[in-house]
C-alpha cells in the first residue's frame, strides 16, 4: 500500500531536467534566508522558485518512429510552415528549403528534442540579437545554435534553436559525430525562443500555422522516400523517451 502511495505521488509530479537544479536551489536558498528573517518576500521566493521548476520540467514522450517521419523539435505554436534560405554556418544549402517553424513562449516546455534518427554531422553557433523570435528576421539576427543531422537514409536536416527576446542562453547537450534518435534530448533554450527545422525539398509538412506542437511527439512532415525504397507497411513502432 505505502509503495503505491509513494508510486501515486511520484508519477503526479513531472520530472525536472537538471539545468534548472541550480536556479531552483538559489529561490530555495534565498526562501530559508527570509524565512528566517521573518520577512513576508519570501513567500514571493517561493512562488519563483515553484515557476522555476514549471519552466524546467522535462515529461517523457512517446515518439513515433516510422521511416520517413519527422517529429517537432520543441514544444509551442506552429508559427511558419514555409520555404527559407538555411543558415550559412550549417552547410545545408544557398537555396530555400521547406522551414518549420515552432515558437515556445516562457510557459512552454522548453527542452528541446531530435526531429529524426540519424547522425549529428555538425553544430554550429552563432551569436546575434535578441529579437523577438516570432519575427521572421529572428532567423537571421538572433543568437542561434544549428544542428545539421544526417540520417541513415542519405537525407540532411537542419535543425535551429534561436534565441527570444526574453532567452539568454542556448544550451546543447549533444556533440558533433553523436548518434541520435527521434525524440532524443538535444538542447534547451532560456526563457521563450524557437526552433526551425530545415527539410529537403520534396518533403510534405504536415503542419499548418497556429497549430500546438509537442516536442518528441507531434510529426510535422514527411520526408521525400529513397528512391527504389518499397511502400512501407501499416506497422509502426514507439519508444518512450
């Protein structure tokens, strides 16, 4: 019974990632200190340090994973489903390509997930604004991290974390040559940003603008078969990450 209970609890509460341990132990910190102070801010504190670990929260997700698939890189609004020139820094191409754009404000989730299996083949950084990331020119201008992932099936995408008005920090947590699967945890941006996803042409979105997506879960395009490659079957597979 008692094993229940704690079992019960535990799975009521979403896990945290770690990069908000930090920030969380600091309102926590600061929250014993006015407490003993006596002093009515800390209840203010506390309710900081309560949004600090909402912010942060990291949920499992069950990811699809049929051939050809390409699932949202982040959590948010679906806020561009158009063809874009690529940063230069990736290396992916000088011409449009279909872009996917997915906007996280400050209440999204904001760990940010692989859009397909592959191969990282490089990661790129480069500084810039702060814009506003709903901005279209916030591809351009905005501090940004690119991931360029290649997969088993000779088809690269580019994959763009930008930084919003409100975020101060990109943070990656894969390295160039690393194995990835769709789903995987590779980056989380600081506070309210987006994430475009780079497709090769011939891809089919299968997205619209205004529409919620869920980062490890939502497919918001097909990518072009191999040529010679057979239909493939009805069966698909999933993997809780």
């Amino acid at each position: 019974m008692s094993h229940s209970i704690v079992s019960a609890i535990r799975n009521a509460f979403v896990p945290v990632h770690r990069e908000g341990y930090p920030f969380i132990a600091i309102c926590a910190v600061a929250a014993l200190i006015l407490f003993v102070l006596d002093s009515p801010l800390a209840w203010i504190v506390v309710l900081i340090g309560c949004w600090v670990a909402y912010f942060f929260r990291d949920p499992p997700r069950v990811t699809p994973l049929a051939p050809n698939l390409v699932v949202s890189g982040a959590d948010g609004r679906v806020s561009s489903v158009a063809d874009a020139v690529p940063p230069p820094e990736l290396g992916l191409s000088d011409e449009p390509l279909p872009r996917i754009s997915v906007f996280m404000n400050v209440f999204n989730v904001h760990v940010n997930r692989a859009p397909v299996t592959g191969r990282i083949a490089r990661i790129a950084y480069k500084p810039g604004k702060f814009l506003n990331a709903e901005l279209d020119k916030a591809s351009e201008d905005n501090e940004r991290n690119g991931f360029l992932i290649e997969t088993d099936g000779d088809v690269t995408i580019g994959v763009v974390q930008i930084a919003g008005l409100v975020a101060r920090r990109i943070v990656s947590f894969s390295h160039e040559g690393q194995a990835v699967m769709a789903g995987d945890r590779i980056g989380l941006i600081r506070f309210g940003s987006r994430v475009d996803i780079y497709l090769p042409r011939g891809s089919t979105p299968l997205v619209t603008v205004g529409q919620t997506a869920i980062a490890g879960e939502t497919v918001v395009a097909e990518l072009p078969k191999a040529k010679g490659a057979k239909a493939s079957g009805g069966e698909r597979s999933y993997r809780v990450t």
